[in-house]
C-alpha cells in the first residue's frame, strides 16, 4: 500500500458492503478490516493510487464516493500531460457559437440638454436612422424615453436599446433633474434583482434592462462645466458607466476645444467625478485604451448627410465656409468614440455594469433586507443562517408589534369604558335634572291648571245668577207692558208722551 506523510490523514476501511462515511474515518467496502491511509490533500489536490485486497482504487474514486469536486484550483493542484486529443479545445468556439445564436443585448442612456444632437449622433453611431420626434423645450420635467430596436450585422444580432433624457436642462428649477434619471437606473436594477431572486428564474430570456453605456453631452460653451452636469455626473457616476463627450464640438475652434478638456477634466477630478476608464488589463488592448483614455472626453460632430468627396460617399456638416467630416479624425473624435464604444469596448462595458453598479446595487439592497456575509465574530454566514436569522428577527419584531398592539387596543379599550361611563354618569345626571324640572313644570301647570278651574267656575257661577236676574226683570217688565196695553185699551183716549 501507498502512504504519505500529511496531517490531514482520511482512513479508508474495507467493509462488505461497499459504503463511505463522510467523516475523519471514511468507509470503502471488502472485508478484513484493513484500514488504508489516504491523505486528504491528494484526495483533493491530485490523483493517487492505491491497492487494497488486489482492488486499485484512486483519489478520484473517494472523491466521487464522497461528492467532492475533482477539479480543483490552488497551489496544490497538480498538472497532468495528456496522452492525446481530448476535445475540450473546443470549449471557446462553443462559447461563441452560443452566444451568437442567443444574440446580444446592449443599452445606451443619452443625457444632455434638448438640442444637442444626441438622436442624430446615435443614428450615425450605427449608421441608420432611428425612429423619434425631435423633443421641445416646454416639457414641465424630465422625462426618459425608451426605444428597443433589433439590428442585425454578418450574422451577429444585436438588441439595442436607446434611452433619452427629453427636458433635461430646460426647466428654470434644475435642481431635482438628475433624480428621474437615478430613479431609471435605479428601476432598471430592481427589475433584474427581482428576476434573480425567483424561485424559477428565466435570466437566458430576460431582456437586461440595465444601462450598460451614460453618453453625456457637454453642451460646446468652451468655458466650463455647468453645475448641472457635475452635479448628475456625480449622481451617476455609481450607477452607471458614465462617459463624457463634447457635443457639436465644430461649434468651437480648435485651440478653444483643448483648452475646453483640460477645463474639463480638471473639474471632473476636481469633484471628484469618476467616469468610466477604458480597461488596461488587457495587453491585446491595453495600448490602444491608454491612448484613448487620454483623449476624454471626446469632442464628436454627428450627422447623417452624406457628401462624395474624391471617390467615396462620407457623412459631413456642411457650413458656407466648407464641410466637415464626421468620420476624418482631424475633424472631430467620432471615429474613436465608435471604435472605444462598439468596437473594443462594449463588452467591457457590459460587464462593468454587470459586476460593479449591479452588484454595488444588489450589495446595498440585500443589506437593507438583513442579509449579509459574515456574523458579528467574522465568521462565514450562510443564505439559510441569513434568512433564519432574519425570519426569527422578524417573527420576533412580529410578536413585539402584537404584543404592543394588543396593550394599545386593551388601554383603548379602557379609555373608551372610562367615556362611556363618564359619559353615562352626565347623561343620568342630565335626567334627573330633565325629570326634576319637568315635575316642577308639572307641578305649576297643575297649580295653574287649578286656579284657572277655580276662576272658570266662579265665572259660571256669575253667569249663572246674572242670568238668574236678568230672567226676573224680563218677567217684571213684560207684565208692566200688558199692563199699559189693557189700559189703552180700556180707555182709548189717553195718549202717552
């Protein structure tokens, strides 16, 4: 049998049944009962023999018997010549294969005043002609619009998506401006997050949303930046790959335009704005990317017009005074924005978004949601453990709001007897004073009621013997009158006065 001298020892014991215990003593199956000694290092560093019971068994074997990755990375890994073809050379064409017939997908967000000719540099950009309206100034605020377009070149195909900034800059008030565009960034991200984090996910046919490129237009003015644009550049410069360029640069002359990137530059630094470099750590591109580096930001002409001149067809401005070129690199920088934006960098850029802003964003969220890497003791921290913690934290604030709410509702309930009773003791009072007042009031109406009783009788009892009286004289009178009328009769010649 092979041994080694390693502290880190696994022991190996023939059973008749052929199973491994995951343990400091790991069981093979046999018989006898004889142990061998396989040191965890090559275990998982390397491949290495070993004969017990006339069975050759290798590392391999007790790695797959214990579900350990084979492939390992460090400086113990040991590397193995080849005999012959295997095929794995061909994992890149494969890659590329792949990636061709998915397509790709790249976005680009446009910030710059209205009127500096973002839509007509992105049509010359890649040389066709996006659909859009020219925007006025009279918008109340800043809106982002955004177009997706399919484009397809040899056979690679190309989602493109085109975000601009329609009323940027044009308000009196610029001092919210930025915060619509953060917002968009912002969104863009909790869209992906929230894909990421589902339970079945489907990121393969997920349109990426996120901004992968910030061209941001400096309006030519040869003087300095405005507070604006440092103040949004800052704002993005977290988020999202910010790079700078000087919109309409023919509108300068061009001692004024160097002096103009020095200015700007100068105050980027100054700010401390970080806009987005273009990579060194690849030779193949390093040199290249250095010297364009230098160049920022890039002084661009955009236009679709095309004039021949000598014998080709080429995109120009033309002015009374003659024309300018939009592709001749004595003219502007177009032609190094084209190549450092799609050309050499734009995967860079994708995978700028993707593993720094995304995950900067992504770190900052799952913060706030409680998860995190490490313990209070810096020790590893598990999703389970995270998300265990959390619940329990949460259960626990969970029973403490109830057990608040249920105290608040009991004091409520208490407070509200309290009125009522208060509230009943004023309303038995109020009675009683209601009942008292009406037996008085009762009393004095039976009072009144008496006196007026008392008056109606001693006024019928007056009537009565008026009556009585007035009947009597009636009678006396009348006999009186028959009286004179038999007088007058008897004797007819009497006359009266």
């Amino acid at each position: 049998m092979h041994g080694w001298n390693c502290p880190h020892s696994y022991f190996i014991t023939r059973t008749s049944d052929y199973s491994i215990k995951t343990r400091n003593r790991c069981v093979l199956g046999g018989g006898g009962g004889r142990e061998s000694v396989v040191s965890a290092c090559d275990m998982k560093c390397g491949i290495t023999y070993f004969k017990t019971a006339g069975i050759v068994l290798s590392s391999l074997h007790v790695l797959a018997y214990l579900n350990l990755p084979i492939i390992c990375k460090g400086e113990g890994c040991r590397t193995v010549p080849l005999a012959g073809h295997v095929g794995f050379d061909s994992l890149p064409d494969q890659l590329v294969n792949q990636s061709i017939s998915q397509g790709f997908c790249f976005n680009i967000l446009c910030v710059g005043e209205t009127g500096l000719g973002k839509s007509t540099l992105m049509d010359t950009l890649f040389n066709t002609k996006f659909e859009g309206e020219p925007a006025t100034h009279t918008q109340p605020g800043v809106q982002l619009q955004s177009n997706t377009y399919d484009l397809q070149e040899s056979n690679v195909g190309l989602k493109l998506t085109i975000v601009s900034t329609v009323g940027f800059g044009d308000q009196i008030n610029k001092e919210d401006s930025y915060r619509p565009i953060v917002e968009f960034i912002d969104a863009q991200f909790e869209a992906y997050l929230q894909e990421e984090l589902k339970i079945r996910r489907l990121l393969h046919n997920y349109h990426d949303s996120r901004i992968h490129a910030c061209l941001y237009f400096i309006a030519p003015t040869g003087h300095s930046l405005k507070s604006l644009d440092l103040v949004t550049m800052k704002k993005l410069d977290s988020k999202v790959n910010v790079i700078p360029i000087i919109a309409k640069s023919d509108a300068i002359s061009k001692s004024e335009l160097t002096k103009f990137k020095i200015k700007i530059t100068s105050e980027l630094v100054s700010n401390g704005v970080q806009i987005y470099q273009f990579p060194m750590d690849d030779e193949a591109v390093a040199e290249v990317n250095g010297t364009m580096n230098a160049h920022l930001p890039f002084a661009v002409i955009g236009s679709t017009e095309e004039l021949k001149i000598g014998n080709k067809m080429v995109k120009v401005r033309q002015y009374p005074w003659g024309t300018v070129q939009v592709e001749n690199e004595a003219h502007c920088d177009f032609v190094k924005l084209r190549e450092m934006l799609i050309r050499v960098n734009m995967e860079d850029l994708r995978e700028q978004t993707h593993s720094r802003h995304y995950e900067l964003y992504r770190r900052c969220k799952l913060e706030e949601m409680g998860f995190k890497d490490t313990d209070p003791d810096s020790k590893p921290f598990s999703l389970q453990e995270t998300y265990e913690a959390k619940r329990n934290e949460f259960l626990g604030e969970l029973q403490k709001k109830e057990e608040e709410m249920r105290q608040m509702f009991v004091q409520r309930v208490k407070e509200k007897e309290a009125e009522l009773k208060e509230a009943e003791k004023e309303l038995h009072e109020k009675f009683d004073r209601l009942k008292k007042l009406h037996q008085d009031e009762k009393k004095k109406l039976e009072d009144k009621k008496k006196s007026l009783d008392d008056e109606v009788n001693a006024f019928k009892q007056r009537k009565t013997a008026a009556e009585l009286l007035q009947s009597q004289g009636s009678q006396a009178g009348g006999s009186q009158t028959l009286k004179r009328d038999k007088e007058k009769k008897n004797n007819p010649w009497l006359c009266t006065e």
